[in-house]
C-alpha cells in the first residue's frame, strides 16, 4: 500500500497548477500512516481499520505529517530520504505516545453547560466533512492489481482449484475474525462428541486422498 501511495503522489505531483500542493498534502498523510504503522501493528488494527482511524482524524494527522513533509520536500530525491530517515525514529517515538483527535469523531465537540444547569450537546459543522476518503484512489490501484494477478486462476486443475479453496477459506476466516464478524466455536464436550469429530475428520481427510 506504501508502494501504490507514492505512485499516487508522483502523478498527484505532475498535474499541472494545483498538482504540487496536492502532493504535498498527500505526503503529510502517507508520512503520518507511516509513523503509526507500527504502533497500529502492535495494536492488531486490520488495514480497513487504521486507514478509517486516520480517515476519521484527517486534520489531527495531516499536523502530524506536515513537518516531515516539509523537510523531506525541499531537495532532491536522495537527500530528501536522508533526512526523512534521521526524523523518522523521533516521528516513531511520538507516534507511540500520541493520542490522535477527536476521540470521537461525530461527536467531537464537548458538552457546554447552560444557564439553568443543563448540558448542550455542539453538533460539528455541516460544511467540514467528518471523514475525508484519502487512501480511495490507493485501495481502488490495489484491488486493481489483485485483480490483474489473479486472472487465469480459474483454469486450474481440480486439485489446484481444491487447494486454493482450502487457502481461501482459510484467508476468509481469519480476516472474518479479525474484523470481528466470526463467532468463536464451543469447546467439545464430552468424550462422543471429540470420538465423533475425530473419525468425521478421517473421514474427510480419506476422501480428500482419493481426490488428490
């Protein structure tokens, strides 16, 4: 996704007239994406979720970029890398202990109390958007690329066509789980239920020889 992004800001850079100024501020997204990575890592976030957590902060994050793009936008290509390199572990380390804003972003205006004691709720402006659709233009390359390399797969041989349905259902479920749709089995009870479950497996395990 780093790689498709900086594709993106190379063309973004050679529009003409507004074409700079929209790399520019591209740049201070992807560089801030780049800094939290490992801390959203860390924190077991799937992609859809930290590309939505920065989505949703997308003025919080463009400050925090915008030093770095800054200073790595005002030589050539080479020094430009040194020097985003040498801030690089400092923006890693801010990263860690940042707390990004709003905490939550369709709220995120503090209650303000009235005069006769009661609370306020302030909506946010109508005319700044909540959620700013940054990376649209990467995920869409991307999934234009899977596309491309997955063309053909569909004459495969059974048996290959059998391995890959085993790998993607394999992909399908963890992915499943980790956005937090997969419920998570019971345990087995009792000793029929597991002698029961053993010889079903064997039994699929045998079918799956013959058909190998």
């Amino acid at each position: 996704m780093v790689g498709t992004s900086l594709i993106v800001s190379l063309a973004l850079k050679n529009v003409p007239y507004a074409g700079p100024l929209a790399c520019f501020v591209f740049m201070c997204w992807l560089d801030s994406y780049y800094c939290f990575e490992f801390v959203w890592q860390a924190q077991g976030l799937s992609l859809s979720r930290r590309l939505r957590y920065l989505e949703e902060r997308w003025a919080y994050f463009f400050a925090f970029g915008l030093p770095s793009a800054l200073l790595s936008t005002q030589s050539s290509g080479l020094a430009n890398a040194i020097l985003f390199a040498l801030v690089f572990p400092l923006y890693i380390i801010m990263a860690m202990h940042a707390r990004p804003v709003p905490a939550d972003p369709y709220n995120p205006l503090p209650s303000i109390a009235s005069a006769n004691g009661t609370e306020i709720v302030q909506h946010p402006s109508p005319f700044i958007p909540i959620r700013l659709p940054i990376f649209a233009l990467v995920l869409w390359l991307n999934d234009c690329i899977i596309r491309v390399l997955n063309v053909g797969t569909h004459r495969r041989s059974p048996s290959a066509n059998l391995l890959r349905g085993r790998h993607k259902s394999l992909s399908d479920t963890t992915e499943g789980a980790e956005e937090g749709r997969d419920a998570v089995q019971s345990p087995i009870r009792g000793s029929w239920s597991g002698s029961r479950l053993v010889e079903g497996h064997n039994a699929r395990n045998e079918r799956r020889r013959k058909i190998d």
